[in-house]
C-alpha cells in the first residue's frame, strides 16, 4: 500500500470532494496541506464555493480540466457513485478518507486502471514522510 500511497502523492491535480469553506471540516485542513506540498486543489461540493482561493464546482463532470486523483470527503454510501464518476471524467486514482469505506467501488476503480486507496488520509500521509 505504501507504494501506490507514493505514487498518488506525486500526482499534482486533486478533485476533492465535499470540501466545503467550513473550517471546522477535515476535508478543509487536508486541502491546505495538499496546497503546502505542491498540489493544485479543485473543490467540488454542491455550493460550488471558492475555497483556498481555487473555484468550485458542483460536482466532477463540471471540471474542465483534466483531474488526477479524486480525493472523497463523503459518507460511504455516496462513495460509490463519486469514484464512478471519477471514472468517467478519466482521472488517474481515487483516494476514499478515513472511515470511507467501499471495497466494491476500489474494485472498480483497479478494473478501470485507477490507482486507489481507502481510510487512509494524506495529510498523515505527508506527515509520515516529514
């Protein structure tokens, strides 16, 4: 698992999913540490707000750019149908959040080709490293 959490890491355009401007929200801090280590964030949630001075989308076929990682801020029923999309819009790896559990949909990332990785955290990722 480490290896693939080195690969994804070195990928420098992350969608993040449910990132919102609450500062109270994980999802708010791990963008952050994202942005200190070199990566370009794009926030998708439904308000489609600025956050981190980047623009927002609704949701990932809104994008128009290309994506490299989906990083999912959602409840694990919801999972699903996020790393579907991430699917379709041709990004290279899904990354599912602590606690974002679904075995089913980081099988179908792998059968896509997509590096993926579940309940890890690249935040205690990078800090790890440091």
């Amino acid at each position: 698992m480490s290896d693939k959490i080195d690969q994804m890491l070195k990928l420098k355009t992350w969608a993040i999913v449910g990132l919102s401007n609450n500062t109270e929200r994980a999802a708010y801090g791990v963008a952050k540490v994202l942005i200190e280590n070199g990566h370009k964030i794009i926030p998708v949630h439904p308000k489609a707000e600025t956050v981190h001075g980047q623009k927002g989308y609704a949701k990932l076929s809104d994008i128009t750019e290309m994506v490299d990682v989906v990083d999912v801020f959602v409840n694990s029923e919801l999972a699903g149908e996020v790393v579907n999309e991430a699917i379709k819009i041709g990004a290279k790896g899904v990354w599912l959040q602590l606690d974002v559990i679904d075995a089913g949909a980081i099988s179908r990332a792998h059968d896509a080709g997509l590096l993926a990785v579940m309940n890890h955290c690249p935040a205690i990722e990078y800090r790890k490293r440091s």
